[in-house]
C-alpha cells in the first residue's frame, strides 16, 4: 500500500493513481490507500509460491525476528509480507550473495544436498536444480480456487538464472570506486561475485560471455561449466 504522505519511505509516479483512477479500478473518495501489488499484479506465475517463498526465504534469512509464515492463501489477497523491513543485524555484501545463492537450507523447503530429503527428486548427486515437473503444491487464483498444476521449489539461487548483481554505495569514498556493482555472471550458486567500480574505463575481455554459446574463455562460460559438471 502506497502511503503519499510518507516521502522517506515511497517514491513513485503520479500515473500510479491516475491509470488505476481512469480504469475504475481505485476511487481515492473510499479512503484506502492504493496496494501496488493487488492494483497493478497478475498475480503468481505458474504457482502459489512462486515469487513469494523467495521473499519469505530472505526476510527468514535478514529478519528472522519477525517470525513470518512460509504459506499463504494467496499473494495478493493474503498481504504475508511487509513491503520492507529492518534487517536484524547489519548486512555485508557477502550476506546478499549468501541469499542470492540460498536453496532455503536449513528450512523445511531445502531444496539442497541431505537437508532437503529430495532423494529421488535430486538424483544420484541429490542436484538442487529441478527442471520443470508438477508437484503437490496447488495454485490458488485471486478468488481462492485451486488447480492441479504446480512446481518444484522455486529457490533463491536458481540454476536458469542469466546474471545476478549486488550495487553497492559508499559515500565517504569518491564517487569513481565509492560505487561498486558485484557482479555473478550465470546461477549465483555458480559463481563469483566479482567487484567492478563506477570509475572503471573499460571490461577485459574475458569479463563477457553470452548465454547463448558456451565459451570457457569467458567469465559467463567458466561458471556455466562448473553448473554443468557439478551437477
């Protein structure tokens, strides 16, 4: 829910309102404040859980305090999540890769190694990375109906994944190495976040690489690689 009378906490377009006025679908005389996700959503792709447990896996792992429920009806209508919160402790950067990698271990949705119980799922190496297949796991629509169709755990760390990156921004530094972009080429699981500061000229060669062919040359080939024949 977007509260416009709290400018430290939201910034967003006047057409926020207006589109959503001009439809029919917010009348400001109601007094509710508009919910972006409810207004503007389609609702979870492909299943329930699709988007939300990967929010529920890093308020688990930055504000575990806050003690949230992993189910929910359904992610527009239920509202499980707060749109932000404190973390419980300072976070690194290497706490943001630790979640950009993270397979919910330690969690009863583990999709990772012994801990997940995924014996036959994972295979004779007990892989974490599932290709699409139905499972138990129901869709609900907004109205609260379920179907038969679902997936596995979509995990944090995800082996489909093209790049994944963590800005970093320190004021007290110049501005030419004060920001940095982390930068993982392929699955985050796979890879190293590399450090590339704001004041850099140009990128070696061997920084590039495409998912489209595999190039052990390149940064992008090495992690795919290392995907390919862990797995």
């Amino acid at each position: 829910e977007i509260d416009p009378d709290d400018t430290e906490n939201f910034l967003y377009s006047k057409s926020v309102y207006r589109v959503a006025t001009e439809l029919g679908w917010w009348d400001a005389s109601d007094g509710n404040l508009l919910d972006f996700t409810a207004m503007y959503s389609d609702g979870e792709y492909s299943h329930k859980y699709y988007s939300g447990r990967r929010s529920w896996g890093v308020y688990k792992l930055f504000a575990p305090s806050l003690e949230l429920e992993a189910d929910y009806l359904e992610w527009r209508i239920s509202k499980p999540y707060p749109f932000a919160a404190k973390p419980d402790s300072k976070v690194s950067v290497a706490d943001v890769a630790k979640a950009m990698k993270s397979y919910y271990e330690g969690t009863e949705y583990s999709q990772a190694g012994e801990s997940s119980g995924l014996n036959l799922a994972g295979g004779p190496f007990r892989t974490p990375d599932h290709v699409w297949g139905g499972n138990s796991t129901p869709f609900v629509d907004i109205d609260g109906n379920k179907d038969s169709t679902g997936n596995w755990e979509r995990t944090i760390g995800l082996y489909r994944t093209s790049d994944s990156y963590i800005t970093q921004s320190r004021g007290w530094l110049p501005d030419a190495n004060g920001a940095v972009l982390w930068y993982a080429p392929y699955a985050a699981p796979y890879s190293i976040f590399t450090p590339f500061a704001a004041g850099m000229n140009y990128l070696t060669h061997g920084t590039l690489g495409t998912h489209m062919r595999l190039d052990k040359r390149h940064y992008f080939g090495h992690s795919a690689t290392l995907a390919i024949t862990s797995n």
